[in-house]
C-alpha cells in the first residue's frame, strides 16, 4: 500500500500486510520467549515483595518462613509447567485450558475456564502496568502524583504497538526482558558475591521495624497460607503459551514446550535469587508506609520497592549506573509483561467466537494480522480498572491470581479426563500416557489445593470481585451462544420456506422534482422493471400541487401516485401503500430507489440525508422490499477524490488484494404476457 497521504491509523499501526504473510508473523523461540514469557519472569519483582509484605504483618520474626513459603511456590512452579507441557502436545490449536476443559469436562467447564482467563489476562495488565509504575516511581518520586495518568499512558502505548502485528511486538519488546533477565541476574550474582567475601549488603529499610498484629496459632497459620498465596504470583502467565502455540513457527508443539522449559527455569532461579538477597539485606516492606517504624518520611515519600532497595544496596547507593539499570529494566519487563495478556486474550476471544460464545468481530484480524478487537477490549478493561484503583499494586493484586488457578484446576482435570479417556481406547504407547496422567493428575491435585488457599486468604481482600465478575461472564456467553443458535435456526434452509417470487415492481419516492430525482428515474427505467411508478407522500397540498404541475411540464411519462399523509411523516403512509399493493399483487417483489446526497466534510452529514435515513430503516422492516440508494454528489464531495482512496468493504480488514469486479452482460429484460 503506497498510499501519498497517510492517515494517522497508518502512522500509528502501519500499512496493512496481506494474508499471504501470515507465516511471517509466526515466531521463533528467541522471540517467543519474551512475547509470552514476560509475564512470569517479570512476577520476580512484585511476588517476593507480596511475600515479604504479608508475613511482615505478624512481625519480623514471621520473616524467617519466608524460605520454605518460596520453596513450596517452586514447587508449584516446576508441577505447573510440567503438566503445561502436557498440554501443549495433546492441544496444540491455541484454546488452552478453555479448550481443554470444554471437551473433556462439557461447555459449563469450559465457560467457567474462559470467563477466569479473561478476567486474568484483564488483570495481568493492570499487575504489570501498576508494578512497573511503581518501579518508575521508585526511582524518581516526584512522578509519584502522576502515577494513574503514566499507567494510562503506558496501556495506550502497548494497544498501539500491539495493533502493529505479533512480530513487530515481538521484537520491541525482546530487548527490554532480555536486559532483565542479565541485570537482575548480575545483581543476584554480585550480591552473593558480596555476601561470600563478608560484605553482605543491607537495605535502606533494614533499620526499621514493622507494626505487627498479634496472632494466634490459627492466625499464624493463616497468615502463612496468605504468604503463600501472594507469592504464587509468581505462577501468572504460565497459561499463556498454551494459549499461543499457534503463533510459533513449525515445529509448533516443539518449541512451545521448550519455550515452556526455558521460561520456568530462568523464573525459578530469578524468584529464588531476588527472595534470598531480600531476607539477607533485610529488606522490610510494609501494606502502609507508615507501618514502617523509625521512617521519618513516611507520610510524604513513596515507599520504594523491594527491587529498588535491592539494587541499591548491592550497587553501592541509589545513584549508581545499575541502579538506573536495574529499575529501567525492570519497569520496562513490568510494562510489557501486559503484552502475554495482549496475545492471550485476543487469540482466547477468537476461539470464543468460532464456537459463537463471543461476538463475531472479536475473530476477525485486522490491517496487521492481529485480533485487533480484542486487543482494544482488553485495552479498555485494564485502564478502567486502573483508574477505579488508582494503580495501587497491593489493592490490585488481591484481585488476581483468583483466575488463573481456576483456569489450571480445570485445564489439569480436563487433562486427566483426556488421559483416562485414551487409556480405555486403546492407545500403542500406554507408558507415555500413563507418564502425562500422572503428572496433569499431580497438577490438578496442586493447583485444586492452591486455589481453595487463595480463595480464603484473599477473599475478603478484595478478591469478593473476582468472584462477582466471572459469572457475570459465563452468563454473558451463554446467552451470546444462545442468540447465535436462535439466528443460526432462523437463516437455516428449511422445506417450509419457499422462494419464488412473481413480478418485479419499482418505486422512485419522489419529494421534489430535482435532478437527485431525475438521476433515481433513469436508474430504474435502466433497469428495465415489468413495472414503475413515482411515489409522493403528500405533507403539503400546494407542494403537492406544484409537483404535479411540473411532472406534466417535464413530460415525464412514469405514472405520479400522490399517497396523501394527514399526519406529516412519509414513511408510515408509503409502507402502508406497498403492503395493500402487496396484498394485491401476491409475491412481487418491490424495489424502491431513494436518492442520497454524497457530501465531502463531516459536518455536512448533519445537514443532510437524515429523513431518507430513517425512511430507510422503515423500508429494510417490509417483507418483498428492496432499498436501492442512488447517490447524487454535492459538489462538496470533489474534495473526497483529492484524499487517500479507500479499499473495498472489508478488504482492507482481510489483508486481501484488490480485485476487478467481473461484469457480465446481460439479455434485454422480456416482459411477461398476461
């Protein structure tokens, strides 16, 4: 498309790609790996600080479990991406756990799966965009009163950049989580080096201590639970490959899987790294600032993150080089960690809508190959959460994590069922099955447990809302489903239903003898009907009065029928006409020609065409009725030629090229004998 004027969608997203380069936009595993893996490797910098936070609120003391709560959240790490792997070779078509549920568990499983996922990929963008601006602001406070319009302005920026296509996002965004992974690594690196030579690094709040509650037995334990549950934060995203296996290149299940292996490793080292250098620099990190006991200004400076103490301890001081490093990358990977969310939830939303439970449009792709509806939707969901929270992490994250093991204790069962239901089959390699049984059924039975933990620990947290939603959402798609079917009988091919309609009638509605008119004849006298008739609807006698002289002046020899409206309007009259001629003549079809003003500025659409507007609409309601607009260009409409020409209806949407439209010729139209 090499178009001389460029309208601000193109500078914004690009020229649109045709389908033939859809392979293109397929990924490999070097850019696979921060496109969907971005999500959980990023969790590094908010899950050990929820961690940290939760069990300050029994006091210092409590911080000595953080070990074994980390522990038990690698645990669940490595069972989860395990029984992903699963996953991905036994349902590599990009439905996931939806997928996975809805065959093997029946459509309420699988809405209950869709519904949680949409809800998590919602708030892994909100999580991401908070965390990440928190980070920004960690490292220069005075954007602290700027901190919902920047999260804002940085979703804006990632519908933007993924409404340019798959593999443009991907490589934005490769740099960035690569730069991540290395500076967080060399932190954890250097520290422990620190920490081997006696020079153990210690946090800007290692002097403070925390506002503790007292705890009982059960508190304790609760409390841990509630530990436990923050940090399995940690798990957010890991969906999300199985989500996206159609978008790696081929070998798909291959490198989907090692993909997979790639990002749980390198998640686990970096949850371990970051958890361990915060209990040995002693970080402390409170819900509320103010709880921090001996921080002067607490009331006045934005408590910095758990990343931002770290770096600053272990490079000597908030100024250093890596300092700024480490928080730039971090921000960075936090931002676009949103982009798993920004390719799960369309490709999610066009699964939902081949199978008719969401709209039609969330499947189609846009001038990039993308869903871009669903990215927009998605959009618009998190910014509106987002400012409802003011992009406060901590209010945030007690919302999330609720869906995602929703979505894994169903997707796991489901996988189980798939592996019972091979087993009696009858499959050549039974062992394999047996091997992929027991690992999905150890999954469910992890992340069944994890989910009951999170449910009572978060739920009067804020995570109540989750709990809200969802079945707003199931419902939502059970009565889309239900309206596609009841269409789908409607336009069904039926015995009962017969086409074969007799006569072919024309109508030009006529108001005033103008050339819009004239043109409206001639296009139906062109047409060669068996029969044609000018229509007034008559609002004013002397108008009418007048009309009729000039038609006689003009020798116009289609007959004028005067329809008289004693109540001013013309389409209640004329509908009225066509359906006792409808009466009369049996299955004739009716075509009536309307003209309509083509004007060249936006503002004219005000001034003109609004009556024929809504006579139309009238007319599409009259069985045996055809609307035919015949346009007449305004000389306004001069300055349409001078802009960029656009494509055909959808043409553009479809990446397809233009095609010349085959004409044929036709036979004189032969009149029937009566």
């Amino acid at each position: 498309m090499t178009d001389d004027v460029r309208s601000p969608k193109r500078w914004l997203i690009g020229d649109p790609l045709p389908s033939d380069k859809l392979d293109e936009q397929l990924l490999p595993k070097r850019l696979a790996l921060p496109i969907f893996a971005s999500d959980p490797l990023s969790s590094v910098a908010y899950a050990p600080q929820e961690l940290l936070l939760i069990l300050a609120l029994g006091g210092l003391a409590m911080l000595s479990f953080a070990p074994w709560v980390a522990a038990a959240v690698v645990l669940l790490l490595v069972v989860v991406v395990a029984s992903y792997r699963q996953l991905v070779k036994a349902y590599p078509s990009g439905g996931g756990d939806y997928e996975v549920a809805h065959r093997n568990l029946g459509e309420k499983a699988g809405l209950i799966v869709a519904s949680a996922l949409l809800v998590d990929y919602v708030m892994t963008v909100t999580v991401s965009v908070a965390s990440g601006v928190d980070n920004i602001i960690s490292a220069i406070p005075v954007l602290h009163e700027w901190r919902v319009e920047l999260a804002v302005v940085f979703v804006v920026l990632l519908v933007a950049v993924n409404l340019r296509g798959v593999a443009e996002s991907s490589k934005a965004f490769a740099l960035p989580t690569y730069l991540f992974i290395g500076s967080v690594l060399l932190m954890v690196v250097v520290g422990g080096i620190r920490v081997a030579l006696g020079d153990i690094p210690v946090a800007e709040s290692a002097d403070f201590t925390v506002k503790a509650a007292e705890l009982s037995q059960v508190g304790v334990i609760l409390l841990l639970l509630r530990a436990f549950a923050s940090g399995c934060s940690a798990l957010t995203g890991v969906e999300a490959i199985s989500n996206g296996v159609p978008a790696f290149r081929v070998p798909k299940i291959r490198n989907a899987q090692w993909t997979l292996v790639l990002m749980g490793g390198i998640a686990i080292v970096l949850f371990v790294g970051v958890t361990a250098l915060a209990l040995i620099s002693r970080v402390h990190y409170a819900e509320h600032p103010c709880d921090l006991v001996g921080w002067a200004e607490c009331a006045t400076a934005p408590q910095r993150s758990v990343m931002a103490q770290l770096a600053a301890a272990v490079f000597g001081g908030d100024g250093t080089i890596m300092f700024f490093v480490v928080q730039a990358t971090t921000a960075a990977v936090l931002l676009l960690a949103a982009n798993t969310a920004f390719n799960g939830f369309p490709l999610l939303g066009s699964v939902l809508a081949r199978d008719g439970y969401a709209p039609k449009s969330l499947q189609t792709r846009g001038d990039r190959l993308v869903y871009s509806n669903g990215v927009i939707v998605l959009g618009l969901a998190a910014i509106m959460l987002l400012i409802a929270y003011q992009a406060n992490l901590t209010q945030l994250i007690q919302l999330y994590i609720i869906g995602v093991f929703v979505s894994f204790t169903l997707g796991q069962t489901g996988m189980v069922k798939h592996w019972i239901r091979m087993l009696r089959g009858g499959v050549s390699a039974p062992r394999s099955v047996l091997w992929g049984l027991a690992i999905n059924a150890t999954g469910a039975v992890f992340t069944a447990t994890v989910l009951v933990i999170v449910t009572v620990t978060k739920f009067t947290h804020g995570a109540w809302l989750v709990f809200v939603i969802m079945p707003v959402l199931y419902l939502l798609m059970v009565r889309v489903n239900r309206y596609y079917r009841a269409v789908e009988s409607d336009l069904e091919v039926d015995p009962v239903t017969t086409f074969g309609s007799e006569g072919d009638h024309a109508i030009v509605l006529v108001g005033r003898l103008q050339k819009p008119t004239l043109k409206a004849l001639d296009y139906a006298i062109a047409a060669r009907h068996e029969s044609l008739e000018a229509v007034h609807c008559s609002i004013d006698d002397d108008a009418t009065a007048l009309l009729e002289r000039q038609w006689a002046e003009m020798n116009i020899r289609v007959p004028l029928r005067v329809v008289q409206s004693p109540y001013r309007d013309i389409s209640d009259p004329l509908i009225a006409y066509l359906k006792s001629r409808h009466e009369a003549h049996g299955s004739e079809v009716m075509t009536v020609y309307l003209p309509q003003f083509i004007v060249g500025h936006w503002w004219e659409r005000l001034l003109h065409n609004h009556k024929a507007r809504r006579i139309r609409h009238k007319l599409m309601l009259v069985h045996g009725v055809t609307v035919a607009l015949v346009p007449w260009l305004l000389g306004s409409s001069a300055a349409l030629k001078n802009r960029t020409p656009r494509p055909l209806p959808g043409q553009e949407r479809r990446g397809e090229p233009v095609r010349p439209v085959v004409r044929r010729s036709l036979p004189p139209a032969r009149r029937r004998r009566r």
